[in-house]
C-alpha cells in the first residue's frame, strides 16, 4: 500500500483540460463524423420524391424551419465559442450544422429539380448535391442552371446563408482552434510546481 501523497489536480483551464481521459480525446469528433455519415446516406434514402409541387406548404415548410434551426444551432455554437465556454462540444459541431444545411439545399434542389423548367441539368440526388457545393463554392460551372423563379429564389437564400452562417462558423472555428493552441502551449510551456 502506498501512503505518498497524491499529486494535486491540475488547474482547470478554459477550453479544456490539460490531462485526463478527456483531453485529447478523439470521441466527439468520431461521433460528429458518424453523424455527418449518417446525415449523407439519410439524404440519400429519404423519399425526398414526395415533396414538391404536389405538396408545395410541407416542401416549403420543411425548408424554412430545417434551415432556421440549423441557423439558431449554428449561432448558438459560435456564441459557446465567443463566449469560451469550457464545454466539450463548444464549435464541435459547427461542421456537422455546415454540412447538414448543404444537405438540406441539396435536397431543396433535388425537389425542385424534378419540376419541369425550375433547374435545367439537374436529375439524380448526387447532380443537386453537386450544384449545392458548386454554388456554395461559388464556381458556377454552368452545367447546372437555375431557371424558375422558385429554383433562383433558393439560390438566392444559399447565397446569403452561405454569406452569413458560414463566414461566421468559419471565424469562429478558427478562434476555437486558435484558442486551443494557445492554451495547449501554455501549459506546455508552464514550469512544473
């Protein structure tokens, strides 16, 4: 039996631990990426052909409130790291709301890709899928053409979400990342007591 005194605790510090079972850990990001995972192939199999023009208030409802709770969680997100809240998750997840709302865009033009004159070039999930990332990319190959007014009219609300909400993410991840650097190399960096 050992009777040495136990070494104390090491101070907490914001934005996470320096040693434990947590620190370093690699299960949120798994967890995030299954996620992700989950959310491509949900996208995939969902009956997303039962929306549409024959039921234009659900399609359009389901694209209003998925991208508003996208956005509220996205903001919410970022606050936690404006804030440095010490939690775990704080940003984790600001990829995964990134691609979902990708997802629901590429969804949104699937639809609409399936109403004659809305989306000329566009008739399989992976083509909405495509013209979702060529226009958040802001690339425009060309290939793919918005013609209706409802099709323009979602392009136009990816524009500025992408202009808002990803901008955003993106500083507010790089700050959390930043953060965690300084913070790994503070304690590095400590003298030991």
């Amino acid at each position: 039996m050992n009777n040495s005194p136990r070494p104390p605790d090491p101070a907490p510090v914001p934005g996470g631990t320096p040693s434990g079972p947590v620190a370093g850990s690699s299960w949120p990001a798994v967890g995030a990426l299954l996620l992700v995972i989950a959310a491509i192939v949900a996208y995939f199999v969902l009956p997303l052909h039962e929306l549409g023009p024959q039921r234009p208030v659900l399609s359009w409802t389901l694209l209003c409130v998925s991208l508003g709770l996208i956005a509220l969680l996205i903001l919410r997100q970022i606050l936690d790291v404006l804030q440095d809240r010490p939690e775990v998750s704080s940003g984790l997840l600001l990829p995964l709301l990134l691609c979902l709302s990708v997802l629901v865009f590429a969804g949104a033009y699937y639809v609409l890709g399936r109403v004659a004159g809305e989306i000329s070039g566009l008739s399989t999930r992976l083509d909405a899928l495509y013209f979702t990332l060529v226009t958040l990319a802001t690339i425009g190959y060309g290939d793919i053409v918005p013609q209706g007014q409802s099709a323009r009219g979602v392009v136009i609300v990816q524009i500025v979400y992408t202009f808002v909400f990803v901008t955003a993410a993106g500083a507010a991840l790089s700050r959390r990342v930043r953060r965690a650097f300084e913070i790994r190399h503070h304690v590095r960096d400590r003298p030991p007591s």
